[in-house]
C-alpha cells in the first residue's frame, strides 16, 4: 500500500503502529499538536500510541516513515516508554480539540459566517521539511433533533476559536470522545479518561451512562475514583454507586469520609445500599470485606440446565461463574442454610434435566467472613480454585471471594497505573528498542 502524506487526525485512531521490522507495537490512540496563543499554524508534534501492556507513551511525528490505511510504520523500533505525559502547549487532539465550538470565515462558505460550528476532526498534512502541519478543519452545525447536518472543509486560516483559552472553556462536547470509546472494554476507556486533562475528564464522566460510568470507576485506581465520584452531585454519585458491584462500591465508599459515604448510602435505594452496608462492617483485608454478595446462588431443585443458564450471565467474571453454591431458600445473601457448591466442570457433564442436589461438594472447606487475606490466598493455593464461599457460624452463605479479588489487594496500591515494562536494550539517545 501507498503512503499518504495528508490525512484526518480521527481516522488514526485504532490503526496498528508497526516498527520498521513490520513488528505490531501497539495501536494510535491519540494525535498530539501544538497549539499557540499568536496565531500561528499548529504542527503536529506526534502520536500517543497504546503498547499491548495498555502503557500509553509518546512517539514523536519525525519517527513515523509511513502512514498507510491500515497502519503507521516507523523508522525505527527505538521508542521511549516513559508513560505518555502531556507538557504545557501540547494538545490532544481527539481528547480536547474536536467537539470544540469555532467560527469560520471562509468567503466559499457564507451560510456558516457568525455561526458557531463544532469540529469533527483536523486534516494534517506533511510539509517538504517532513514536519507535519494542521491544514485543514471539517466542521459541522450543530445537530437538530432528527436532521443531519452537512460537513465542511476548511483551510485552518479560516477558522477562529482554535486557541488554548478557547479550548478551557466549559461545556464542550464529549460526542466525538463517546464515539471512539464505543465497542472498548472498561479498563480501556479507564486508561483513556486517565489521559485526559482534568477539564475533558469531568466532561466525559458527566456524559457517560451510569452503568457504563460504574464499570469504568471499578477500574480506575481508589484515589481517582473518588476524585470523579465528588465532581458527581449527590443524586447521580448515588445513581452510579448503585450501578457498581456491591464490593466495588463498598470499597469506594470506604474511602470516603464516613458522613459523606453514609449521605450516600442513604440515598441509593435500599435493596442495593443493604448489602454495601453488610460490606462494609467487615475489615478490607478479611473475606467478608473481599467478596461479593452477589454469586451464583441455586436452590437444591434447581436443575443443570438452569444452573448452566445462570454461569453464562455475562455480567459474571470468568471467577464467579466457575462455582455454583446450593443453599435452603431463601436464595439471597445471606442465605439459608449453606449445602455445598457445583463446579461448573461437572455441571457440563451432567444431564441437563439432572438436580444440582445430586453433585454438591460438601467437602470443601469454608470462609469465614474474618479469614485473613494471607490466608485466603493460601485457601486458593491449596484447593486450585478462582472462588470460595464465604459462610458464618449458623452456616449461611454470605457471599464468594474470588482470585481477582484477592490480587486486588495483593498487587501494589498504584498496580492499575504502574505497568511494569519488560527490560529491554537502551539506544544511545536515551530510547529504548521494541525490536
């Protein structure tokens, strides 16, 4: 395939960063330029590209020889992995500059004079000194409940508004961010909103749907979370507390002070603030303060086939779906009295018509709600198992503890930002080589 020396910033997002080998080194997620406060053209500094570790690190625009449909190549494979950091003067083009409101004077275009458009996306291009340069913008009208609106291509000269003052102002659109998140796992979205100046970040968490909301929190570290669930008003925190798994949102709200967390618990509705409650009167680092309240839970005439029905609930982590605990009604934590659980290996050899009262395991040894985490992770070690029940003194099921879990307090305190790279061979610039 052909190199192109012009393209539009938004459509390098995704497209696979290749290293003069022809070796994958991550994906584009971002295009960095240089905005002034003089009126001068921007220039495009380079790219922020996404390892396979999820590290986001900055690869300057000299270093790429090729942009093609399908993929960026670069000169070399010597690239910093210094976590991407963006410095004054430096902009982010999808993450601040499209959704931005600016004026356009183009003689072509008089309909659009004094009008405020939004940017949908900047066409940069490569000048006969290799440096890249902004030179194009395509605008669009504010959309209209149920019309489309048309597209415009401008030359950069001809718009107003693309300044650092006019990009801090609030209240920009997030509907192009939105749409490159689309289709994007949680802890991928996480990573990207971390990346993000604080303005943007708030303005994005302010858009997103509560539930969508709630499972990015869950994976961004306890300290941002609560940073972002304070920018929320009271009501909507308290929307999004409910969204979260229950141990998720015990942890959270044990982070926060205790007269906040309680306004809070006070507001969401009481079947999802009563298990947080029963959560959080355990110790974080004991298995009542690590599980969930919320495992598979079968009543003794509950056939394979339901049970099978239930582990394939997307919603359950590969961990929760591996055991299937069987207890007397009622069925909700914390329980009846506790049977024993089903592995979901002997559930896919049985008949489907078959009672999973006939294959509990009533050997395995129980949590208590005050085993120590050193020891549920020896508990782990010793049975081969990603789940275990955790049971109280009158032998009811309180809930699961599973391997996630347990790694979640385990890892470091920053494990989410902290990606530990491989040691590799350090060029004589400083870089470090992928090859």
């Amino acid at each position: 395939m052909s190199a192109v020396n012009r393209v539009y910033a938004a459509r390098l997002s995704g497209l696979v960063v290749l290293g003069p080998d022809g070796e994958s080194i991550g994906r584009v997620r971002d295009v960095v330029i240089s905005i002034s406060v003089v009126r001068s053209q921007p220039r495009v500094l380079g790219l922020v590209v996404e390892l396979l570790t999820r590290r986001r690190i900055f690869v300057p625009i000299l270093r790429v020889t090729a942009i093609e449909p399908n993929a960026v190549t670069l000169t070399t494979g010597n690239v910093s992995l210094r976590r991407f950091a963006q410095r004054p003067g430096e902009v982010l083009v999808l993450g601040q500059v499209l959704d931005t409101r600016v004026r356009v004077n183009d003689p072509e275009l008089p309909d659009l004079a004094g009008v405020d458009v939004i940017v949908i996306d900047l066409g940069i291009e490569q000048i006969r000194s290799r440096d890249w340069v902004v030179t194009r913008v395509a605008v669009r009208n504010h959309r209209r409940l149920g019309r489309r609106t048309n597209v415009h291509t401008v030359d950069w000269q001809n718009v107003a508004g693309l300044t650092p003052s006019a990009l801090a102002l609030p209240g920009q659109g997030v509907a192009q961010l939105l749409a490159q998140f689309e289709g994007q796992r949680p802890i991928e979205v996480a990573d990207a909103i971390r990346e993000l100046p604080s303005k943007r970040r708030y303005e994005v968490v302010n858009a997103l749907g509560d539930e969508r909301l709630a499972d990015i929190l869950q994976e961004l570290p306890e300290s941002e979370q609560v940073d972002l669930l304070e920018q929320l008003d009271t009501e909507r925190a308290a929307d999004v507390l409910e969204e979260m798994d229950p141990d998720d949102a015990a942890d959270l709200l044990g982070e926060l002070d205790s007269s906040r967390a309680e306004v809070l618990l006070a507001r969401m509705n009481p079947e999802d603030s009563e298990p947080v409650r029963r959560l959080l009167k355990h110790s974080p680092d004991t298995a009542g303060g690590l599980m969930t309240s919320e495992p598979v839970v079968l009543a003794p005439d509950a056939t394979v086939a339901e049970a099978l029905a239930r582990v394939r609930d997307p919603d359950l982590t590969p961990a929760l779906s591996s055991l299937a605990f069987v207890v007397r009604p009622p069925t909700s934590t914390p329980t009846g009295r506790y049977l024993g659980c089903v592995h979901l290996q002997r559930l896919l050899r049985e008949p489907p018509a078959a009672l999973v009262s006939g294959m509990v395991d009533s050997d395995l040894p129980n949590l208590s709600p005050d085993t120590s985490l050193a020891a549920v992770t020896r508990y782990f070690a010793a049975y081969n198992l990603v789940c275990g029940p955790v049971v109280d003194e009158e032998n009811h099921l309180l809930g699961a503890v599973t391997v996630d879990d347990v790694l979640d307090h385990l890892l470091p305190h920053d494990w989410r930002v902290s990606v530990e790279e491989p040691e590799l061979p350090v060029a004589t610039d400083g870089s470090t080589s992928l090859s």
